[in-house]
C-alpha cells in the first residue's frame, strides 16, 4: 500500500515523522492538496472510522501542528475516515488518547486494514515505534477484526467507557 503525505512544513523538521519516512522512501511527500493523489484520507474529522472493510491502494495523512489541524486542513481528494481510540506512543505526546504523529496514525492504519509488518516497517525508523504498537497491541487488534466501521465504533466505545471509569 502506498503512503502519501500532505506536508505543511509548520513543525520542527528534526521531530517530524513524516520527513523521515519519506528520507527513507516509507511515504512521499506533497506541498500542495492538489499535488496529494486521491487516496483514503486519514481524518479526525471524518463521519466514519476507518476499519477492515475498507480497501485502499494508498493511505494519506496530514503532517501539521495540531494547532492547524482543523476541518479546512483536510480538504483532501478521497475517502474520508478517522481513527478509533488509540494512544501516542511519541515523546512529545506519550500516553495521550488521539495525539498520533504522523507515523503512528498511518501504522494504526496499515494495522487495522491487516497490513502490520508494513506497520512494524515504518515504525522500525523510530526508537519508540515499537511502544506504539505495544501500548495499543489489544485495541488495534480488535479493530483489526471487525468486520466494518460500526463494530470499530463498538469497539472504541468499549475502550472510552473504560478510560471514563
């Protein structure tokens, strides 16, 4: 599966992950919407979660600070999908609930459409990418084995029931 990225440039170059992966030809960079090929957009603000039953030739994420995250910012080609739950495993965010990088949304991605050794690829370039898929091993398997978006849906209700108790 191909990875593509939607590069703003607004974060500290030496901490961007996206940058790395496409140092190491993991993922391609665009600095435009329009230069961004169609693709299934990961997007928090999306209506639908990403899960099995969807089958894309390319994944595509935003690299920007979240300060600049809002809707407008990801007006890209494609379908649209959020993540579920899942927790930053970066040094910058570690333990926060829906705070990714760049490489850890696509990871959980490629991981919940059954691509974890591509996963476990892309992460291996950074020293706590392994952390990422220990810290969320349970709940992106059980992503992975859902049959479409509304038993992810389920799943991650399960998961933010349990952070609430």
């Amino acid at each position: 599966m191909k990875l593509h990225v939607r590069y703003e440039g607004d974060d500290d170059p030496d901490k961007c992950t996206a940058r790395k992966l496409a140092k190491f030809d993991l993922a391609e960079l665009h600095r435009s919407n329009r230069a961004t090929p169609y693709g299934l957009v990961l997007d928090p603000h999306a209506e639908q979660a990403l899960s099995p039953a969807d089958d894309p030739d390319a994944l595509v994420a935003l690299d920007c600070s979240w300060e600049s995250a809002d809707v407008d910012a990801f007006d890209l080609r494609g379908e649209h999908r959020a993540l579920p739950f899942l927790v930053a495993a970066n040094p910058v965010n570690f333990g926060k609930p829906f705070a990714l990088t760049t490489v850890e949304a696509l990871a959980a991605a490629l991981c919940i459409l059954g691509e974890r050794d591509h996963a476990e690829r892309i992460l291996a370039k950074f020293t706590w990418g392994e952390t990422f898929l220990e810290l969320n091993d349970e709940p992106l398997r059980r992503y992975a084995d859902c049959a479409d978006s509304t038993e992810v849906v389920a799943v991650q209700d399960d998961y933010l029931a349990d952070e609430s108790a």
